[in-house]
C-alpha cells in the first residue's frame, strides 16, 4: 500500500541532485539569493547514495562562517534530510523561520525532535512518514502549513498548536484553521467515531490518509471534502454525508475497503474521480439531489454494488465511472443521464439486462466493453443518441434484442450503429403521466420497473382482473411473461402496458 500511496497521491519521482555552496563539520548549506544567510541543505554525491547524508544526532548552529563572511542559519532546505533513515535527532535553532518541502522525508528514525517558535512555514511532505515521531508541537508564529506535512507518521501520538498561533488551531489531536472552517490534518493513528465540529465547512487534502483507525465520522455541517481526504481509511464502515455537502474530490474515500453503506444527499453535485474506487466492500448505494455527475473512475472496482434502483438526479457518467463492478447483472439507468463516458461499465462482465434513460445524448466508446453476456438492451430515448461502433461489444450487436419506442422504430433501425443490432423491435413504455416519477418498461417478456422504491409493491393482472405475478419492485424484472396486454399496479399507480 505503501507503493501504492507513493503513487497515486505524491507522484514522488527520483529526487533530483542539488549541489551545496560548502560543508562545515558534518552540516551542508547552500547560500541564499541575500548574501546573508543559509539552507541546511544534503550531500547529493554518489559517495553518500543520494540523500542520506546525516546520521545519528545533528544539531545545526544559527550561524555558520564560510571564507571568512558569516551567514545566518534561517532554512531547513527542501529535501534536506530525505531519507537520512538513521538520523535520530535533529536540533534546530532559534534563527530558523522555514522547514521547507520535504525537508525530513522518511526520517524513519526521527524521535526527537522540537520546532523552534521562529518558525511561519512547514512545507508539504515536510514529515512524511517520520514513523518514529512520537509528539509535534505547532508554535504560535507558524501561518502556513503545507499539504501532506505530517502524512504516514503512524507513531505520532499527540499533534498540537500552540494556543497563541493566529492562523490554526488543534483540539483532540487533530489541525484545524483558526476559526474552525477547515480540518486540516489529523493523525494516522486517530481512532473511533469523531464528531466534527459544526463550524467546519471543509475537510482538506490528505487530512485522514491511512487513518485504519477511523470507524465512522459525523461530518456536521461540511460542503466540500478535497482530495483524497479519507484515503485508504480501512476502518470505515458506514458514511452518511451530510445535506450541507456539495462536492466530493478526487479520491475522497478511494481504498476505504470496509465501507458497505452510502447515502447521498440532495445538494451534492459531484462525486470526485476516484471518490469511491476499490471500495470493495459498498453495497448500498442512495443517490440523491439533482444533476449530479460522476466522476471518471468514481466508483471503478466496487464489486459488490448493483445498480437496480437509481433516481433521475445523475446527469453524467464520466470514464470507467463503473468498471469492473462485476455484480451488475440488470441495470437500470436514470432517465437522466445525459451522457456516459469511454469505458463506463468497463469489464461488468455479469451484466445481462440494460435500461437506458430517455434523456441520454450521447454514448462514448466501448462503454460495455467486456460486457458480453448483454442480451436485453431496452431504451426510452425518443432520438437516437450518438454511439461509437465500440459503444456495445460486437456480440451484443449480434445476440442482444434491442427494445426502442415503437415511433422511433424506424430512426433506430436507420441510425449509425444502432442499425448494426441484428434484432430491434419496440417496446412499450407505460406510465401515468408525463409528471410520474414512476416507468413501467414491457421487452422481451420482461417488466423494469424505474423510479420505484426498490420494496415497493408490484401487481401484475390479466385484462380479466386474474393476479398473474406479484413482488416487490426490485424482484419482478426475475420473471418472464407470455405476450399480451397486462394492467401493472405499482404502489398507488397503475399501467397498462403490451409485451
């Protein structure tokens, strides 16, 4: 998983060389643009494989002499200590007001350690995965603290801000912006329910990132969770996000493998690529709100959801949106959705029955790809939508009974690619009226019932009156009808409908 964060999150490439202006006793500085004053910077040299130049206890001076002029110490350098694995102590003087990028990367043996008051800044990744750091203390003079500073420090126990600092703030071990609005950090070894406070309108970037320890979160009052923020969260099970919600960044929730229930809500407008990748475990899926996209890859390897209940409030469904979510079996896609990206439902290979929406405009390529096993595709777009040759597999084009309206038989039948199915007929869709949320699909001897909860009730009668099949609206689409006319009670709505 390591790897995997390396990866997916930082993009860490080969730490480039950057040479130093000179060395004094075991310490190398480079000379910044004043002329006065110094970087701690690292001994790139072949001699010392990359960066790990420091060993052991280090304690840097405020001021240094070089060719007879004295420079002041006031910069820990970017990537300074990287990776120096056997560098156990580091003192830092008064003199230093910046800990910049990276500056003690992967010291995984740093325990003893102590930020000077002087310093504003710490810079992103500044303590990534310091293992071994078991407290940090935020003086009062630090205004910016960059993303991932603390990232993977998985001993830190205790993470507080000096009660006096201007710009953050921390309660129960976890980093907040001064009023609250934004959480900033917490740590990766927080556990157990966490209340967040309602002042808060933001979960930053990184701010949860492997904590396993995390079971469940009350989100109070948030509207934006950014990217990545509960990333690889293996502990969380059940998420409810909140009314206040609007938006879901990249990778929000991506790796949290244990979380098998998600409600949405209706103010949220997107749902961030990768949002929900890998989440394995999620089965129960409740979209809500109106014109909702989702993101390339939002929900890519959720194997074990299954789209049988969705509202119209989805509007786009961006690139691998749904691949690989290998329990599709019958899907019913909002009415909508306007348009579904390259590879949507990528390898869905159990897929066997597709409803596609009437308000769809557009199709990518090789959308079902991998689907193979399609052999019902019924669509209520009264237009044809704009398909690639690749959109469906060719054997869908050759074994699958497309079902389109019976007055747009004839467009279907004439339209690019769509007149490459080898079997297309009508099919007849039944409601109670143009403002009904509720659609009874009839094709291939078979009843879809879209826009009714998934329990609701579901009648099926002869012209005569005689029941023939009765189940919930989740369960009818299993049987199969002889051909005829048939009266369709759904909840208090009826229809009549032709197969």
């Amino acid at each position: 998983m390591k790897k995997l964060i390396l990866a997916t999150i930082c993009g860490i490439m080969s730490l480039s060389a950057v040479a130093y202006d000179f060395q004094e006793g075991e310490i190398y500085y480079n000379i910044l643009p004043d002329g006065q004053s110094v970087e701690v910077t690292h001994n790139n040299t072949a001699d010392y494989n990359g960066f790990a130049a420091y060993t052991g206890s280090v304690t840097i001076p405020e001021s240094v002499t070089y060719n007879g002029v004295t420079y002041n110490v006031v910069k820990i350098g970017e990537d300074a200590f990287a990776e120096s694995t056997y560098v156990s102590k580091v003192t830092i003087p008064e003199s230093v007001t910046e800990i910049a990028r990276k500056a003690f990367y992967s010291c995984s043996r740093l325990r003893n350690f102590e930020l000077p008051g002087s310093v504003t800044s710490i810079g992103e990744l500044a303590f990534y995965h310091c293992v071994a750091l078991k407290s940090l203390h935020i003086p009062a003079a630090v205004d910016a603290i960059g993303s991932k500073a603390f990232m993977l420090c998985n001993g830190l126990t205790e993470l507080t801000v000096d009660a006096a600092n201007e710009s953050y703030s921390s309660e129960n071990n976890i980093i907040y912006n001064k009023d609250k609005t934004l959480l900033v950090a917490a740590m990766s070894t927080f556990s157990g329910h966490l209340d967040v406070p309602f002042t808060v309108k933001e979960i930053g970037e990184n701010a949860f990132v492997e904590c396993d320890g995390l079971t469940s979160i009350n989100l109070g009052n948030v509207s934006v969770i950014h990217d990545f923020a509960f990333f690889d969260c293996k502990g969380l099970t059940t998420v409810t996000l909140p009314s206040s919600l609007e938006r879901l960044g990249f990778g929000a929730f991506f790796n949290c493998t244990h979380m098998a229930a998600l409600n949405m809500n209706d103010n949220l407008k997107e749902i961030g690529e990768r949002a929900f990748t890998r989440c394995i475990a999620l089965k129960d899926i409740e979209f809500a709100g109106d014109n909702l996209k989702i993101g390339n890859h939002a929900f890519e390897s959720c194997k074990n959801i299954n789209l049988t209940d969705v509202t119209d409030c989805i509007s786009e469904v961006g690139d691998y949106a749904f691949a690989s979510c290998v329990k599709f079996r019958t899907v019913t896609l909002p009415r909508s959705v306007k348009s579904y990206g390259n590879y949507a439902f990528f390898a869905c290979a159990q897929m066997t029955r597709l409803f596609i929406g009437s308000k769809v405009e557009r199709m990518g390529e090789n959308v079902f790809y991998n689907c193979s096993r399609i052999r019902q595709v019924t669509i209520d777009a009264m237009t044809p939508p704009t398909i690639c040759k690749s959109t469906f597999p060719d054997v869908v084009y050759r074994n699958a009974d497309l079902a389109v309206p019976d007055e747009s038989l004839d467009d279907y039948k004439a339209a690019e690619y769509w007149k490459d199915f080898l079997n297309i007929g009508p099919s007849a869709v039944a409601s109670v009226g143009a403002d009904s949320d509720i659609q009874v699909v009839a094709a291939g001897g078979h009843l879809t019932i879209v826009g009714a909860q998934p329990q609701a009730w579901v009648a099926v009668y002869a012209l005569d009156g005689a029941l023939v099949q009765s189940a919930c609206a989740d369960d009818i689409a299993r049987y199969t009808f002889d051909g005829g006319v048939y009266v369709v009670k759904v909840a208090d709505k009826s229809f009549k409908v032709v197969l």
